[in-house]
C-alpha cells in the first residue's frame, strides 16, 4: 500500500512548536486544520447525498482522513511503539485513500485525481497535526473499531435467548443434509443439465503467473509483519490460485457473469460476459500475518425450487477464500455465499480442530475431510449454488469454458445503463433488491435483511452467536496454531 507522503520540514517544525504552546506559530496549524476538515466535511456531505458511501471500508468517528476494516482494527491494541503506529497509520490512510477513489467514482468526479490528491494532502496534514503526541494516538487507538454486523435491538425484540433453540434446530438439520450430500459418491450426484468446467483465462491477465511458491517468504514485512506486496504480485497470487467452477448447468441462473440491473432497477447477471472477481486480503495466525484470495462469482438469479421458496431471488453467488502459509502454499480454504450464508471450511494442510460453538454460538461446517493441494475445482449445484464438493481441477470433466479474472473493485464502477456508473452495493452494504422472504423470521437472529446479497466487510455469518467472514482471527476459531504461527 502507497506510504503517507512527507511533510515540508517548515510545516513539521511548526506544527510541533504549534503543540508545545508556542502562541507565535499557533495560527498557522490551526487555519490548516480548520480548512482541511472543512473540505472534507463539503466532501464528505456530497457523498452522503448522492448515496455513494464505500460501505466496505469503516470510517474512524473524529478522523475523515482514516478508515479501518476489522484486520487494522486487530491491531489497535499493539502499535504502542512509533514504528508500529507509523505502518499502522499508513494502512489507515490507504485504507481511506482507495475510499475515497470509489466514492469519486460515483460522483461523476472530472478531475479524479485533482480531487484525490488534494484530499491526500489534506490527509497528511491533518495526520501530522493531529497525531503527534502518545495522548492523540491513544485516542485514534481507542476509536478505530468496526462495530459487528448484528442489531442488539432486533434480537431483543426478537426475543432472541428464546429463538435461539429454534434456530439451532434449522441449522442442525441444514448440516446434517450437507454432510449426507458430502457422503455420497461423487458420480452419484445428479445434476439437471450437463456440467460446466469453468477455468481462469490466465493468458489474458497482465501479470500471468507472477507468484511462484516461495515468493512470499522473500517478500519484505512492515513494522506489523505484514508482507509488502505490489499489484502484479497479488494479480500473479489470484491467476495461480484461481478457481475452477464445476458447474452443474440447468439453466441461465447457473451461468456466471457480470452484475447488471434491469430495466425495474432489480440485480442481475449478464452471462455474455463471464467474469470472477479477485480481492486481495490479510487475515492473522497467531503471530503470522497470512495473505488470501478471495473469489467471488455471480448468478443471475437463485430460481425458486417450489410454489413458495424463501430462499429464491434476484442474483446469487459464490465467495470462496485461499488461505496461504508463510511459503505460499494454500493453508485453507473457505466459502460462504454473498448473503453470508453456507460457511463451510476446508483445511488443506494437516491442523489440529479445536472446539468452536456450544449453544450460544454457531459452529463452521467442515464437511469434507480430504482437500486437494493443488488447484481446486468446485462442485456447484443448480439453482441453489451449493458447493458440493473440492476436488482436483484436472477431475473435473465436461464442457470447457473460459472466465476472466478482474479485481473486486470493478463492482464499485458498473455501467448503470444511463451512461454512468453505479456501485452494486448501496452504502449500506448490501446489493438493492436481493431480498429474500427468509428475512421475515430470520431478523431475530439480528443479522441485517438476512439471505440478500452483500459488500465484503458485511458478512456476517452465525445466526446463533457473532461471527464475520472477515474476522481477523477467524482461522483461531477452528484450528490450534501450528509451531510457525506461534
């Protein structure tokens, strides 16, 4: 991630005279705070209005020069020192800088890069005013958190202690049929159409198979351990680790594409252009910090299966996550869909479990217990897009076709069919009209408008308990560090 520029040594030196009490020097720090919270409050309130707020990235409450995401907010109790706070500090201004790029984007901003450098240098400013001493730093600690994806007052007037056994009751049943499925022979699942081989077209992508295992060990570390990688190295990490799509294919629903709107303003995805979406992520392993791809591929629809289907709507997905160990390799793999539900966990390399769940929270499905190493290819059901099954890629057999690879970013900007560009997801995060009927008794849980589609960063994943797909210790949930991560 880009590094905070530097002050001129004239503005340093005035600001910390500034901070000792010099009366002198006074005015000039403080009309240059004044002007950039100006601006980023003018800034900030034409975002509000056009509904182009980044619901991804949180916004720190007193800094609209900073955001966090849960894997920064892990860190807020340990950047004690200055070396730390600096990297620290660095990733919450790119953080906010990448942002900001989006909700321009939504505007309509001409001058896209005028804006954001002026809002760059507002931002170094502000930080160097305003960050300075242990006591303003302790205070930015004490406030960069991102609240949970739950509503305490939905579960109070759901009468939540008493739903809970009811709830646990859908989702023992929902488990048990996975782990019935995961049993059967693989040439015993049925499929209403013929099956899809889904692969990466790798030969279209800058960076091709930049990454070679390995390279992470030598890539250099920041004050947080977290491994410096530039843009062709994540783009050579997604093209080797890219999935393949095993697709059972009765249907349009079941072909994967780019999300569109159509004419009524309901999501959809246009299948003419195949597409999976790439974001790079950190996650944390005991004292490791782990790169992951993360996957997203897009349905058109989830058609419904009976007269009344709950679960039935406007687009559908698949999340799937690569986990990789400090060498490289693949660690774990995980998926959720993009409502946040279906967590399922696959570790690839030997890990002890430890006990997750009891009553009052949500246990990860692990349903298949031998995970292939090499690239995957991913069994997904019809219509509903359960995954059904992890095999080898070179096991898959049927029909072979092509996706693109694109990085997630992409979603922010989409053609809107009236010349400009949209967001696929409202500032709250979720994708507008992919409700689904289950939210009608699900809100007990306090997850917001169960089963419809969302952003990254809005997963939440447990309807007993609290959980988020991208907790930042989430691999803690489930496994025993291993010797390297101690």
């Amino acid at each position: 991630m880009p590094a905070i520029g530097l002050l001129p040594r004239t503005a340093i030196a005035g600001a910390l005279l500034a901070l000792c009490g010099c009366a002198a020097l006074a005015p000039a720090p403080q009309a240059a705070t004044a002007q950039c919270r100006s601006y980023f409050e003018q800034l900030d309130a034409r975002v509000a209005q056009a509904g182009a707020h980044d619901g991804r990235r949180r916004r720190v409450p007193g800094y609209p020069y900073l955001r966090v995401d849960r894997f920064l907010a892990s860190f807020a109790g340990e950047v004690d020192a200055d070396a730390a706070f600096a990297a620290w500090l660095r990733q919450l201004r790119a953080t906010d800088r990448d942002a900001r790029a989006a909700e321009l984007r939504q505007l309509g901003e001409v001058e896209l890069q005028a804006e954001l450098a002026r809002a760059d240098r507002c931002g170094e400013t502000l930080a160097a005013l305003e960050l300075a001493t242990p006591q303003q730093r302790a205070h930015l600690r004490a406030r960069a958190r991102v609240g949970d994806d739950y509503s305490l007052v939905a579960r109070t007037l759901g009468l939540y202690p008493f739903a809970v056994p009811f709830l646990k009751l859908g989702i023992s049943d929902y488990h048990e049929e996975v782990r019935d499925d995961y049993a059967a022979p693989l040439d015993a699942l049925d499929s209403p159409g013929p099956l899809v081989v889904w692969t990466a077209d790798i030969e279209a992508t800058e960076a091709g198979d930049a990454a070679p295992p390995g390279a992470l060990a030598d890539a250099p570390r920041d004050a947080l351990g977290i491994p410096q990688l530039d843009a062709v190295q994540w783009q050579g990490l997604a093209a080797r680790h890219a999935p393949v799509w095993w697709i059972e294919t009765g249907g349009d629903y079941d072909l994967p594409g780019v999300p569109a709107w159509h004419s009524d303003g309901t999501p959809t995805a246009d299948p003419a252009r195949p597409v999976t979406y790439f974001l790079p992520q950190y996650t944390r392993f005991g004292r490791q910090v782990l790169p992951a791809l993360v996957y997203f591929v897009w349905f058109s629809e989830r058609p419904p299966q009976k007269s009344f289907d709950p679960y039935a709507g406007a687009l559908d997905g698949v999340v799937w996550r690569v986990v990789l160990d400090p060498q490289g390799r693949p660690l774990v793999y995980d998926t959720i869909h993009p409502c946040g539900c279906y967590r399922y966990s696959f570790p690839v390399q030997p890990l002890e479990r430890v006990a997750h769940g009891g009553f009052w929270q949500e246990p990860v499905l692990l349903p298949q217990a031998d995970v292939p190493a090499g690239r995957p290819a991913l069994r997904i059901q019809s219509q509903t897009h359960y995954l059904r099954r992890v095999v080898a890629a070179d096991g898959a057999a049927g029909e072979r076709r092509r996706y693109s690879l694109r990085p997630y970013e992409s979603l922010l900007s989409l053609p809107d069919g009236r010349g400009g560009t949209r967001s696929l997801f409202a500032a709250d995060g979720l994708v507008d009209g992919s409700e689904r009927a289950e939210r009608w008794w699900l809100w007990v849980s306090g997850v917001y408008e169960p089963g419809a589609m969302r952003q990254w960063g809005r997963h939440a994943t447990a309807f007993v308990g609290r959980s988020h797909f991208d907790d930042a210790r989430f691999l803690e949930q489930s496994f025993a560090l291993p010797d390297w991560a101690r």
